[in-house]
C-alpha cells in the first residue's frame, strides 16, 4: 500500500488525509499542537453561494456545494458528530445601490439559482437596527470545524496515524522522504515563511472575529445574517461574527481596531448586546489570484503542496482534494486554475 505524509492537520490537511484514505492510501499527518490561533481554528466554515458587491455566483459553486455536502455529511457520520448545517443567509439591502444590484442580478438570464427576491421579511426582523430590505440566499451552509478537527485528531490517533513532532520542513524531507511516496505540505500561512514553498504568489490577509453569547432562547438558528460582517448560530446561545479583511498587518494578534469594526458591524444590523466569549485573530493562507495552491515542488522529489485555500477553504477543500488525489495517485493532470506551475510564465 502506498504511503502518503501530510504535514498539517488544518481544513487542508484533514480533508486531504481523509480524502487519500478513502482511495486506498496510507494516509499520515504530522503535526505538532502550537498554542495559539491558526485560520483553521477560527474559520466559521461559512459556505456562502454568492459573493461581492453585485452578487455573483462563488467560483464554481455548483460544482463544489453537493460534492462538499456530501463529503462533510459521509465523514461526520464516520466519525459520529454532527458536521455540517444548512442555511439560509439573509443579505440586508440598505442602499439603493444595494437594492438595484440584487435586483439587477435577480433579473439577469444567468443569476444564481440560489437567489430569492428581497422583502421585508427576515428571521431576524424584530432585532433588525432598520428596515432593511432583506435578500434570501438559499444554499447556504457551516460547517463545523471546531468539532470536526478535534474529532478528526482523535481519529487519526486512535488509528496510530499521527505524528506530533516539531520539524523544520528539511528535517521533514529528510526524515521520512524514504518511507513515503508523496509529502504534501498542508501548513497555511505557515508555508508563505518556509524554505519550500515562499517562492510562490502568496497575498496573505489577516482576519478578525468573535464569539458572542447571548442568553435568550429565542434567536433564529437556522438563519445566517450578513451586511458588512456576518453572524453565524453556532451552538445555542453563541454566535461567531466575523471577519475582519486586513491585507496589512504587524502581527498575527486580535487588535482593539479589529474588535472596534467588528462591533460596529453588529450593531450596524441587530439591536441586541450579547457578551463577548472571545476575540480571535488569524493569518489566512490568501493567494494572488484567488485560487488554490497545489502541485509538486520544482526541484525536490516527492514534495508536495495542497494550500492556499483562502476564506472559502470549506467549499473548496472536499473536490479539489479529491483532484489532487487523482494527480498524486493516477497521474491525471492538474487543472491549470489551480496548478503551482500556473505563474511560471509570469
């Protein structure tokens, strides 16, 4: 059976471990537990079918959303817990800018099929701080990280599958390149500072968010929310609102300015004063181009890297990994979008 080493156990690197397994491949993970935060562990795992200011379909969107479903639904009953919700997300519309573009995109021959007209009407309606106009996006999801890595961790143990050590990425190469058919590198930010991978087109963003409690029972849980920041339901009674989008930053720490905008991005929508749990910060691994990082290292055999996944790395993790590992595994060629070798000409 062949072997494959993924370093990193974030969204990348589990998806991809679980992915190779289902394939027949023995698949490990090295990672060592770092305190502190990583984009992984303060994504929401928001899946939002349309995105920007004209609200266009999110990059392959129906490709991606049934295979992510279905990939996220399969893995949370192999590990017993719950992975995945759908949602609605409700868009408030309060400039005639606003209004006209979802009108606009509602009326053209190839709007998102996820859309529904705005009205009045929202789940949040008696907390709203206006009358907003508010824009349905049906084929909305989260996905649940906070249980799913943990969950995932526990498994790979349980299988003598992980490896948690602290290693350079050479002493990695070194190490285990004679057991291993591929090492893939799957460490994020990480990666845009290490000796392998920096020389590519990393554009790194910072993120802010935080975690709220509020004690009534009687916030919608079925509704996402989003204007300028997005509240997400998690367990009852708490809520992540975020992010923050900062593409200049000193370090990877939550600052009083992040937690000021993200404040005043809820009280923007809602009329509520719920507790603060948290206030969290993260480098995400943000590509120039927006698409995902993935192929083999020019000059070092067997190396490897499956990254770059950004803010959608819930929608986008399940089918891409599932082409990387038809690459590795039967030599069917990256798609250009998405391969390393894309900016060689640049």
């Amino acid at each position: 059976m062949k072997k494959a080493l993924i370093v990193g156990q974030g969204i990348a690197g589990t998806v991809l471990a679980h992915t190779l397994l289902m394939q027949g491949i023995d698949a490990w993970v090295l990672d060592y537990p770092v305190p502190g935060e990583t984009a992984s562990r303060v994504a929401a795992g928001i899946i939002n079918p349309v995105t920007g200011k004209r609200f266009v379909p999110s990059w392959m969107y129906d490709t991606l959303f049934p295979f992510a479903r279905q990939f996220y639904l399969n893995l949370g009953t192999q590990l017993k817990v719950s992975i995945w919700t759908d949602f609605i997300l409700e868009r408030l519309l309060n400039s005639p800018e606003e209004i006209n573009n979802w009108s606009v995109r509602m009326e053209a021959a190839n709007h998102p099929s996820t859309l529904d007209n705005a009205s009045p009407q929202s789940a949040w309606k008696q907390w709203l701080t206006s009358d907003f106009f508010v824009g349905m996006v049906q084929g909305a999801a989260r996905v649940h990280f906070e249980v799913l890595l943990p969950a995932y961790r526990a498994h790979l143990h349980a299988r003598q599958r992980l490896i948690e050590t602290q290693l350079t990425e050479q002493e990695i190469v070194s190490l285990y390149k004679k057991d291993f058919e591929w090492i893939v590198f799957c460490v994020g930010a990480k990666a845009a500072q290490g000796e392998l991978f920096s020389h590519l087109p990393w554009n790194l963003t910072k993120g802010e968010a935080l975690v709220l409690h509020h004690a009534s029972e009687t916030f919608p849980t079925h509704a996402l929310l989003k204007k300028n920041m997005l509240l997400a339901p998690m367990q009852p009674g708490y809520f992540w609102l975020g992010s923050t989008n900062a593409w200049s930053y000193t370090d990877e720490f939550p600052t009083e300015a992040g937690k000021k905008t993200l404040w005043h991005g809820l009280e923007e929508m809602l009329q509520w004063k719920p507790a603060m749990v948290s206030h969290r910060a993260a480098i995400r691994p943000t590509v120039k181009d927006r698409r995902p990082f993935m192929g083999a290292h020019p000059t070092v055999h067997k190396v490897f890297i499956f990254n770059g996944l950004g803010t959608k790395a819930a929608l986008l993790a399940p089918y891409w990994a599932q082409h990387f590992s038809h690459y590795l595994i039967h030599g069917v060629p990256l798609s250009k979008e998405v391969d390393i070798h894309r900016f060689e000409k640049e």
